[in-house]
C-alpha cells in the first residue's frame, strides 16, 4: 500500500469515526459502516455506544474496512483518536494489519466476532494484545462431542453430512474425537441438501439401526429429516450444530430436536436488566449487540483496573472474572475464553431452551 493511498485511507477512517466525548475511557468502536457487513457493524456500535454511554465513558467508532492493507490505517485512527482499548473487528484481515501497530501502542484488542484459531497462534507467538469473546473455531465441534458423549453414549448414533465445507468439517471432526474415546457411529452418511423430503435418508437409518443422529448441515434439512422420520413412525433424536440458529422455515422445527449452539443471550437472566433498558430505548438486543455491550463492560473496567494499579490494560484482561450481560467472562493466559459459549438446548414450542429446563 503506497504512502499515498494509505494517508488517503487514514483521513477517511478519521472522518468516518465518531466521538462521543466524556470523562473516564476512550474505547474504540471498530466495525464497518458501510458495504454487505454494515448491518453487523450497525450492531456492534450499537450495543457497545448503548453500553459506553451508561458507563459514561468516551466511544470512538472506526470504519472497518474488512482488508488487510486497512488494517494498518484502522490502527492509526484508533491511535489518533487516543483509544485505551479497541473492540468490535468483524473480520479477520483488518486485525492481520491492525495488530502490529497496535501492540507497539500498547491498545489491546477484543474481537466479538473472529473465530480463526490461526489468528490466535499469530497473535500469541507475535505478542499481539489480541482477546476473543467470541468462540474459537473449534469450539462447536467440542461442545457435540460433550453433549454426545454425556447423552448418547450408549445410544447406536449415527453421523451425517451435507457435503459442504462447514458440514463435512464439523463431522469429521466430532467422528475423530468420539472414535478417540471408543465410540463408533453405526452409521455415517452424505446427504443432498435442499431437498422437500428425506424419506430414503430416514430408511437407511433405521436400516442401519441409528436412534440417535448428529447432522451436520442447515436447519431446514435437520427440520426436513425430523417431519420424514415422524411421518414414516421412525423415532430419531436429532442433533444438529450452529447452523439451527437460522429461520423455522419453510418447514418447521418438530420439538424435541437438539442443537449445539449459542444461546439467545437477549433471554439470558443475566441479560435480562440490559435488554429491558435497550428495549426502551427503542433497541432489539439481537445479533451481535449484547456481545458488543458485554465487550464494553470488559474493556472499561480492565483500563479503570489497569490505571489504577498502574499496569498495562492487557494484563488485567487475563484471568479477571467480568460480569457482563451474556454472563460471567474470563479470559486465559492463551487470551481464550475459559469456558466453551456453546449450549446443548432442545426446540421447544417456537424457541430453543436450554435442555435442562426443557420440559420432558
């Protein structure tokens, strides 16, 4: 990126940022603003602007780009703009280039949205001040096998795919870890996805014998495979991943089906107070806002905690237990959050719950 063009940037950055000015901690807000991730980014400044305004510190919002040659013009805004800490960054090729400049200023960055483990690595082994609320990538994959492990173990369980990338990745993935552990699926199989009906797919697995069956694959298939299975008086119970969390159409969920998933934070008890108030105030807490809101709260007490015992911000991120509006958070000494975000819950009328509270 030539000088030019890169000051070029910078001076749209600036622009593009606003300040809200007040006493206390001066966070920056790094989400974008515009293009196909404008709506995210609308989420994240607003949950973390709702949040900082509350605590009456200062907010500083960038535009972010979402390529790495902007990353290092993100950087400088939020260094001209005197930000203590940065949050938000929906993607991963704005932290590659903001990361180096911002260790330099001593300005820790927490992601709400970047999964990529490699991220991670680069950032520890580089000494970047990179902190993730959001899962890591292999998180999802983790929490299945728990939940299989602690609920179907004795079960004949069956894995199944939809061919796609994200698919075949979280199955292979979840068989590898259970086969480590003694557990062999009776039955695993690819299917074709965006089909009106699965019977034959149902056959084969009471064929094979399956109760049980991890499907790795979109909602409306999962939903699709439910309705065929009642239909031909096949008891299935299904479980599928993250990707549940989508609309229940065009067919809709049968209850009892199970996902792998994060919860909906708006219905957390811990959010309850914070979504009241962004409800009145005219806000849905949905998406990315609550994470933005709890991402504030964590970076405002660690620079209040910093400035007070004299240490840099980074060090008061790791291994403090912050109480947040998605709930209890502490990051570890690998600046990951030290419990998995995933949640087993259970469709029940038109919502999914926690499986524990599920009625039976």
């Amino acid at each position: 990126m030539n000088v030019l063009r890169r000051t070029s940037l910078l001076i749209s950055l600036l622009l593009a940022a606003g300040s809200s000015h007040a006493a206390g901690v001066n966070i920056g807000i790094v989400a974008p603003q515009d293009g196909n991730f404008a709506a995210l980014g609308a989420q994240i400044t607003t949950g973390a602007n709702f949040q900082l305004q509350a605590q009456r510190d200062s907010a500083t919002v960038v535009d972010e780009p979402c390529t790495e040659d902007g990353g290092h013009a993100v950087a400088e805004a939020l260094i001209s703009a005197k930000a203590q800490v940065a949050i938000g960054f929906l993607c991963s090729e704005t932290l590659a280039g903001a990361l180096p400049r911002l260790k330099d200023a001593g300005i820790p960055v927490i992601t709400v949205s970047v999964r990529s483990h490699i991220a991670m690595e680069d950032a520890l082994k580089n000494g970047w001040p990179f902190f993730r609320l959001a899962p890591v990538d292999n998180a999802e994959a983790a929490m299945v096998v728990d939940a299989i492990l602690k609920h179907w173990a004795a079960e004949p369980m069956a894995l199944i795919e939809d061919g796609t990338i994200h698919g075949r990745e979280l199955v292979e993935a979840v068989r590898n870890a259970l086969e480590e552990k003694g557990l062999k699926p009776v039955f695993t199989d690819t299917y074709r996805p965006g089909q009106e009906q699965q019977i034959a797919l149902v056959r084969r697995l009471k064929k094979a014998g399956a109760t049980h069956v991890f499907i790795g694959g979109d909602r409306s298939d999962v939903a699709v495979i439910a309705r065929d299975a009642r239909s031909e008086n096949i008891p299935l119970t299904l479980m599928g991943g993250d990707a549940m969390r989508a609309a229940n159409q065009p067919v809709p969920l049968t209850d009892g089906v199970l996902a792998v998933a994060l919860p909906d934070y708006a219905s957390l008890p811990t959010a309850q107070a914070t979504a009241q108030a962004m409800r009145t105030n005219g806000t849905e807490p949905d998406g990315y806002i609550l994470p933005a809101a709890a991402a504030a709260l964590i970076a405002s007490q660690a620079a209040e905690s910093a400035k007070a015992a004299n240490k840099p911000i980074a060090d008061k991120l790791i291994g403090t237990a912050f109480q947040t509006p998605i709930g209890p958070i502490t990051f570890d000494h690998n600046h990951e959050l030290t419990e998995n975000p995933f949640r087993l819950l259970e469709w029940r009328g038109n919502a999914f719950v926690p499986l524990t509270s599920a009625s039976n």
